[in-house]
C-alpha cells in the first residue's frame, strides 16, 4: 500500500485547479440508467470511486467510455442486463446506492446490496426505502440485499423526509423523473451537488423545480433523453486545498472556485483571519500574518458547514491561537485523525460528537495512518504545516477522492512524494 511522505517548508504560493466533483458525478453517472440514448458528462474527476461507478454501470449492461484521459464519461445504457447492484462493489462504495432510483423507475425493480457501514458510521438506508415506498414500490429486505419492484411503475406522491439526506434526495429525484404524476419532496437535500443533477436531468427533458430548496417538485415524464453535462467543480476539493495557504501561510489561487460553493466554510476561515477573495479566475487565500485564530465549528447539511471539510479544519484548528469546539452533526463516527493528529503533538480532546481542539505553536512529523478519505488528507495538511517529516500510510483512501493530489501541492511549493510500495 503507497503512502505519502510530507516534509513541513513554510509558505505556500500558486495556484491549483478543482476538478469536477466527486458526489456530483457519483449521482450524475446513474441517471444514464434513466434513458435509451447517451449520456456524456464532461470536466470528471479522475478518481477511483468512478472507476467503481464505471465497474457498476457496467455489471447492469450499460457502456461506460472514459476518454480524454478521463475526463470525459461517454455512457449509454441502451440494453441494460441485469438489475442487480453487487455487494462485492456496493461494499467498496456506498453511493452505488444511487443506481437503485434510475433502475427503479427503468426497469420497474432493483437488487441493490446493502452499503454496510464504513469508517465513518452506519450509513443505514432507511430514508432512501421510505421515499421510494411513497412513490409505489414495493421494497423488502433479504439476504442483505433490498428487492425493490414497481410492477405497475412509480407514481408521484408528496413525501416528506426525516432528514435531508443527499442521497434519498437524488434517488427520489431521479426516480420521480419517470414516474406517472407529480411528486413533491419536502425537507429536500439543498447540496450544489444536487443542483447539478437536476441540471443534468432537465437537458435529458426533465421537469424538475426548487432544486437548491427544501421543496422539490418533478412532473414525472414518460422517457428522458440523452444529454452532455459538464460536472460542476468540486467544492470539498476546493475547500481542502484552501486550507493549504490557511495551514502553510502563503498566498495560493484554487482555478474553478466560487464563493457560492463553499458560504459557510468561507465564514469560518474569514473569522480564524484567513483572506479569500473571488477573482475572474477562482478564489485566492492568503494568510499573511502569524498564527489563525480559533473558531467553533458546527457540521450541517448544505448551506451550513460541510462534514467532508470538518477532519481539514480540524488540522487548521490544531495549529490555532486559542480553543475550538468541533461538532460532528451529520456522521456518529468521523473522528478517526483526532488520534492520528495527536500523534503530531495536537491537543484534541473527544467525547461524543464533540471535539475540543487547543491549539499548539507547531506540530511535528510523525508516521500516520489515512483512516477515511477526508482523514486521511487532513493529515496531510498537518503534515504540511509540521517541523519534520510526516508519512501518511494507507493512502487508497485518498484516492477516491483526490485526483494528482502530490502534482497539486507540489506546484504551490509543498515538499511531497508518494512511497510506492508492491504491499
Ligand atoms: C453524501 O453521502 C456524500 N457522498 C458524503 O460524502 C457526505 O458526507 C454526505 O452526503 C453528507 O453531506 C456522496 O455524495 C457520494 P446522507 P450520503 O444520506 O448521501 C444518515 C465524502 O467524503 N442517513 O446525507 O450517504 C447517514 O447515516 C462522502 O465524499 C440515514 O440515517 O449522506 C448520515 O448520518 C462521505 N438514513 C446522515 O444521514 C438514510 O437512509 C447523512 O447522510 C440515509 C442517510
């Protein structure tokens, strides 16, 4: 398994390009299960969560084509063969969960493994069910594996959702593009990531209102048709590598941002004393003077602060003048580099959903261990910022996420290299 050495050297200056986004693209590559005719998605992330997408689309008979080094999705699912979702693959990635909407409201039924839990907590699928129940199906659990049928296809229904889940929100909103009437989705997931898919969705002909509120309403259709949709830009790739001038000092422009992506993280990095100006380009940061400040942080669904940027501002906090109070609202179990940054000297103490940072003059080097994905690149931005040598082991959990992420920091000056190692 590679691992990732970082050696802490002072400022950082450049500039990175985002790429598209991850969850964007997890959802938008499903909804070619939607129609007959070809969808292609352009400005993909290459990353290995969508090589597993891919492997999945193409498990049910659609033909998924990677061009332009990846960054082009070519996808048609014109003779689909099978409705059934793997374990061996919905194990390795749980938003293999989002086949089960387009397949639902395609083929009238769907076997989709259970995802299992992952590090970061159950990730149960109750949620998903109850939307789907409220358009019709019919969806019991067996084997581990949910048996979900429509025979009589969807038909739209008003539902309201416990909690605004960004998954159930995306299968409901996909299946309900198909479904016979009107559906009405309240307490709705907000996610920019969300907003693009219903983008995608309505250049395949969908009728679909109020994405980006807590009420969305799709006028169901009988068939959707192809589209080409450009992934919107990554904004926890791009709030990850704004820390990279917050943590290091420095001056660094990250090429594709918007401040519309990233509202809440921005006010929190403003409040610790980290610059972020939108120019034509981007968004530049720059932390000019000494040490940030510390700030309280409070995960929430979209538009409150993001849970995939809590484990990185975590490592910004350690490194405050000052205490922080981090509270993880969205997942029971995603403080897993808490133990790995205290091998590096921080001060973090947890109880429950709540982490108390006190944050220490300097970090230091120390060998650490990527535990999830958005862990295991926040120890590399301790590691950035820590006298000495880190090494990050376990680094396939970076790789779901993180495309070229040793090229990106490299070209703003960070001292870093990938281990390869044949283990
Ligand atoms: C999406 O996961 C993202 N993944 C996650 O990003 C992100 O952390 C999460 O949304 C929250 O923003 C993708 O988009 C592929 P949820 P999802 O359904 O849809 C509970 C990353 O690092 N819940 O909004 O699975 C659930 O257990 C990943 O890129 C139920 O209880 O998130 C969690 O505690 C990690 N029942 C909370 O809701 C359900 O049926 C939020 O889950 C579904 C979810």
């Amino acid at each position: 398994m590679d691992s990732i050495l970082v050696t802490g050297n002072g400022p950082l200056n450049g500039q990175i390009p985002i790429a598209g986004a991850k969850n964007a693209c997890l959802t938008l590559m499903p909804a070619t299960l939607l129609s007959e005719e070809p969808l292609t998605l352009t400005n993909a992330p290459r990353l290995s969560d969508i090589k597993t997408m891919t492997l999945l689309l193409q498990s049910l008979g659609a033909e998924v084509s990677s061009l332009q080094d990846g960054q082009v999705l070519a996808m048609s699912s014109h003779d689909l063969i099978s409705h059934t979702a793997d374990y061996e693959i919905v194990r390795k990635m749980r938003a293999s969960n989002l086949v089960l909407g387009p397949m639902l409201a395609r083929l009238g039924q769907a076997v989709v493994s259970l995802p299992g839990g992952c590090a970061i907590g159950a990730r149960p699928m109750d949620l998903h069910i109850e939307a789907l129940e409220a358009l019709g199906a019919e969806i019991e659990l067996k084997d581990g594996y949910l048996h979900a049928k429509a025979p009589s296809g969807l038909k739209g229904a008003v539902h309201e959702m416990r909690f605004a889940s960004v998954g159930a929100t995306e299968n409901m909103v996909m299946a309900a593009t198909l479904a016979n009437g009107t559906t009405v989705l309240k307490n709705a997931a907000r996610e920019p990531e969300i907003v693009d898919l219903v983008e995608c969705l309505r250049k395949m002909g969908a009728q679909i209102e109020g994405e980006g509120t807590s009420t969305i309403e799709i006028q169901g259709v009988d068939r959707l048709h192809g589209a080409t949709h450009q992934v919107v830009t990554d904004r926890i790739e791009l709030g990850t590598y704004m820390l990279a001038p917050a943590i290091c000092g420095g001056e660094v422009e990250l090429l594709g941002g918007r401040l519309s992506l990233v509202g809440a993280f921005v006010e929190k990095l403003n409040a610790a004393g980290i610059d972020v100006e939108e120019t034509d380009k981007g968004l530049k940061v720059a932390r000019k003077n000494g040490r940030v400040t510390a700030v309280d942080v409070t995960t929430e669904p979209f538009p409150g602060f993001p849970t995939d940027l809590q484990a990185q501002m975590m490592a910004l906090m350690c490194t405050a003048e000052g205490t922080s109070v981090l509270e993880e609202r969205i997942f029971e179990n995603r403080f897993m580099h808490a133990p790995e940054l205290m091998r590096m000297g921080a001060q973090i103490d947890v109880h429950g959903g709540t982490a108390t940072v006190t944050g220490v003059e300097g970090l230091k080097g120390a060998p650490v261990m990527a535990t999830d994905l958005r862990a295991s690149v926040s120890l590399i931005l301790a590691g950035l910022a820590a006298e000495g040598e880190t090494v990050v082991s376990r680094v396939y959990h970076l790789d779901r996420g993180y495309e070229h992420v040793v090229r990106k920091l490299e070209g703003v000056g960070a001292r870093i290299e990938r281990i390869k190692s044949d283990g």
